[in-house]
C-alpha cells in the first residue's frame, strides 16, 4: 500500500507541475524511486493513476454513498 501511495503521490505532483501529457511512466518511476515494473505492478497506466482509487479510497466513496447524510448536489 505504501508504494502505491509514494507511486500516485510522485505522479500527481508531476502532473500539476508539468501537466499530464508531458510526464513520463519513466518520470513518475524515477520520481517514487521505483523501477519501471513497478510502477505497472500497481497501475495499468499512466491513465490509471487519476482514475484508480486505493482500498482505503474506495472505502471512503463506499461510506458516503451508503450514509444516511444527505449531500446536496448543485443547484438544489
């Protein structure tokens, strides 16, 4: 779990600072200090690392839409 966590953390920050299409898969490997295959052991893609939540994400998603709290959505 950590390496996913240092993996999507060293990708979303290179995102923001250079904007996804100018990073690399090579990039994000080198910047959470893992190799190239291990990056693919956790994400399909570079793609995935927006799109895929963690265990402990989808968790969270799974608790708000089954909680009796009620979350406007906009406009209402």
């Amino acid at each position: 779990m950590q390496t996913w966590r240092t993996i999507r953390a060293a990708a979303l920050t290179l995102f923001e600072e250079r904007g996804f299409d100018a990073v690399t898969i090579d990039e994000i490997a080198a910047a959470a200090n893992v190799a190239r295959g291990t990056f693919f052991n956790y994400f399909e893609s570079k793609e995935a690392v927006v799109v895929t939540y963690g265990p402990h994400e989808a968790e969270v998603q799974r608790s708000l839409i089954t909680s009796s709290v009620h979350i406007p959505l906009r406009g209402q």
